[in-house]
C-alpha cells in the first residue's frame, strides 16, 4: 500500500535551514481577489497544493484567465462581475475556506451554481455562511445546509449588520466579500480571527474602516466599482512550520532555522503558547510586507517542558496548530487545559476527538469533551507498541501529527492517507527527508 506511511524510529539529532511553501489563506485570498481584478495580477512563492489548485480551477471556470508557471501565478481577472454563460458546477474540492470564501464572491451571479467539495467538505457546517449572505437576498438550495449547494444570486444584493461570534475568519471574509458587491453599508462585529483579509483590502485601497478592541473587531466598507489588480510575494505558511516548530521542540539535540514565515499576530497563538510552555523559539529578522509580519524561526530542543491553562483568547490565532500543541502538552511536566475549542471539531475530520484519540495511544491520559481537553503530560514519555492511524476523512493535520508524534515518542506506526498532504503542505515528506539526511 504505496498511500500508507510506516514510521518505525525516533529521528536523530539534527541542525537544519529550511523553508516552508506559501502561506495557505494568504494564496486562497490572492486567487480570488485576483479574479475580481481586469488588469494582470502576479503572485510568487503561491502555495501549490490540491487547496490553491481548487481555487484557480474555480475562478477559471467563473470566466478569470489563469498561466501557473514554475516560480510565479499570472490572473487576468473579470472585473467585479463573474463572466460565464450557463449554469455550472464549482468543486471546492477539499477546502473549507475557498468554499466559504466563493460563496461571498458569488453574491449576485446571474445564473445557477452548484458548488461541490470532496466527502470531508460535504460533512461540514455552511448555514454559518448562508444564514448571513441570504440576509443579502442570496438564495440557497441543499437538503440538509451542506454541500453540494445551489446558489441563486441576488440581482440587487443589500448591506447587512453582522455579528461574527465564533472566531471564524471564514465567515467574516465571506461577508466582506458580498459587501463588496452590494449597495449600502456592510457593518460587522467580529471575535477576532486571522486579518489578511483586512490587510489586503487596505493594501487595495478598497475603502474600510476598522475599530479594534480586545476581543472584536468592527468593520465597515461599501460596493466597489472595480478593483486594482494584486501583486504579491507570499510568505511562508505558520500553519506548516508548525509542524517542523513541533518536531524540533521534541527532539534530542536539534535546532533548525526556518526562513521567511508570515508571523502576522493573528496567526502565531502557536509560538505564544509553546513559549508559556517553555519552548526555545526566536524570532529573527522581523519585517513588514504589505501590511503583513515576516520573520525567520529559530527553535531549538527543548527540554523542560511544563503543562499550561491555556487562555481561550489564543484559540483562534492557533485554531490551526492545537494538534500538535496537544503533542507538546503530551512531553510537558504537569496538566494541559485547552478549552473553548468547539471549532476544532468542525475542521477537515473532527479534531478535537482525533487529538484525544492518538493522545490515547501514546498512553498520555486525557480527558476530553465536545469543548476541551485536559491532558496530563509525561516528561518521559516514550513507546515501543504498534499504532495503526486511519480512517480520518484524509485529513491532512492529522496526518502530519501523526508523523511527528511517530518521530519523537517511538512506536512502529502505520499511518494511512499520506496523499492527504496535497491539501496544504505538499513538500512535507521532501522537507522532512531533508531534515533527516
Ligand atoms: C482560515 C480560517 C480558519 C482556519 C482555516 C483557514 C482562513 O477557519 O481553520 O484553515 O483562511 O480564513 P475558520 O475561519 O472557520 O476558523
């Protein structure tokens, strides 16, 4: 069975330089901010994985002229309207965020769309989408509010006053996106959650304003007339070094040196929480990039790892990473309390149980519900048994997860699905070979 990973020993020690592939929601969002556009956008470092591929197959369908080349991405976007004679089909594919996302852009199309996405995409929650954008006179067709879904646009789509209440950047940038196209003021009040959207619409000189406080941020922009065309240079993806960030932390005697991360605040609740916990991580050469915070990594083994409480503030700006958090919080000294993470179950497979689930096998007692898990961590921790992992609807984070928990705790694991990897991170076998020789 070539899809099936076995992982039969610890890694050694290592002493590496390597970089990750382009940032997952910041290439989702150039692709279709790009379609929207007349003129030629570029893009460089876009992150070529099953996810992005989905995307451009999306906005090619939806009239938009795409060259991916070797090093770069070429978009001749439509303008603001999408441009396609018959009704059609849109296959998301894998992707939570570019279903979402499209939904948002597809706010007043004329004809009939159906969109469509693979058995894990079809098992997840869209009334969080739909309820808003219907609230613009957007129509809907499905059995059960899940894909596949049809679309009716609305031929004079109205502003609305939202109120984001999870934490969902998804959500809040589908909304964006259809304020975008409809007349009146959109206002919405959203619990923080990443902000590329923001940034690139003030990077657009798309008219928004912003008020922050601690736990919200209020936002307000109008219809658009056109759009400027995007170039951009995206950085590394935070969600994929984590993995290498983890990897590091739990091996014996390693450091590694990870080149040109997006560390924009709202996505570095990883860094924040494996500090507390006692991690050594650095962040070198910070710079800014079109509103956007980029840095290189430095982490090194850590070896006096100890449990945390951590704050629910944080869930979001990690909403990605708790995975491999929970590997962290398996080696610390003490308990973990991770808790408010709800969301996590609504992710690619239902994560929160997952995490549980392979904590269970490596012999770390937990206990977790539908919202939290307490862990009780082992400093010692290392195993020899057998640990098949399967059966979880291919999703690419526990995959990974698994592959460093086989690396630094031990075990002879048979881990399946390794194609999930497409998804998001395609050259993490490649990466971590390289890390190994
Ligand atoms: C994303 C937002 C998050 C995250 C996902 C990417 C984005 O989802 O889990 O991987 O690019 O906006 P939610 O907004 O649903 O939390």
């Amino acid at each position: 069975m070539k899809n099936t990973l076995r992982v039969n020993n610890v890694i050694k020690p290592f002493n590496r330089k390597i970089s990750v592939e382009g940032d997952k929601s910041l290439s989702i969002r150039w692709v279709l901010l790009a379609s929207l556009s007349k003129k030629k956008s570029i893009a460089y470092n876009l992150l070529k994985s099953e996810d992005v591929l989905s995307a451009l197959k999306c906005i090619k369908k939806l009239g938009s002229k795409v060259k991916l080349k070797k090093n770069s991405c070429e978009i001749f976007g439509t303008g603001l309207s999408y441009n396609f004679k018959e009704k059609l089909i849109l296959d998301a594919g894998n992707s939570g965020t570019l279903a979402r996302l499209i939904l948002g852009l597809l706010i007043n199309t004329k004809k009939e769309v159906t969109l469509i996405g693979d058995r894990s995409l079809s098992k997840r929650d869209f009334s969080r989408v739909t309820s808003p954008l219907k609230k613009f006179g957007m129509t809907f067709k499905s059995k059960n509010g899940k894909l596949p879904l049809t679309i009716f646009g609305s031929k004079k789509p109205a502003s609305i006053d939202y109120f984001e209440n999870r934490g969902s950047a998804q959500c809040k940038t589908a909304v964006m996106f259809a304020g975008l196209k409809s007349s009146g003021i959109t206002n919405i009040k959203a619990k923080k959650s990443r902000n590329h959207t923001e940034l690139l619409f003030k990077y657009l000189k798309i008219p928004i304003k912003i008020r922050s406080t601690r736990k919200y941020d209020f936002i307000k922009l109008k219809r658009i007339n056109y759009i400027n065309p995007l170039n951009y240079k995206i950085p590394g993806d935070i969600s994929s070094c984590a993995f290498f960030i983890v990897l590091t932390i739990l091996a014996k005697n390693s450091q590694l040196f990870i080149k040109n991360i997006n560390i924009n605040p709202s996505r570095t609740g990883l860094i924040t929480i494996l500090k507390k916990m006692g991690a050594n991580i650095k962040l070198l050469n910070i710079k800014k990039y079109k509103g956007e915070k980029i840095a290189d990594i430095f982490v090194k083994s850590s070896n006096n790892l100890k449990g945390i409480n951590c704050s629910s503030a944080l869930n979001s700006s990690a909403i990605d990473e708790f995975l491999v958090i929970f590997l962290v919080a398996a080696k610390s000294k003490g308990v973990s309390i991770f808790k408010n993470l709800a969301e996590l179950n609504e992710k690619e497979s239902p994560r929160l149980q997952w995490g549980s689930k392979i904590l269970t096998e490596l012999g770390i007692k937990n206990i977790s519900n539908k919202n939290s898990i307490k862990i009780y961590g082992n400093p010692k921790i290392s195993i020899t048994k057998k640990i098949k992992v399967n059966n979880f609807l291919k999703d690419h984070r526990v995959f990974m997860m698994s592959v460093i928990a086989a690396l630094t705790f031990g075990g002879k694991w048979e881990i399946s699905d390794l194609d999930s990897i497409k998804t998001s991170f395609p050259s993490f076998l490649k990466i971590l070979k390289s890390v190994m020789h």
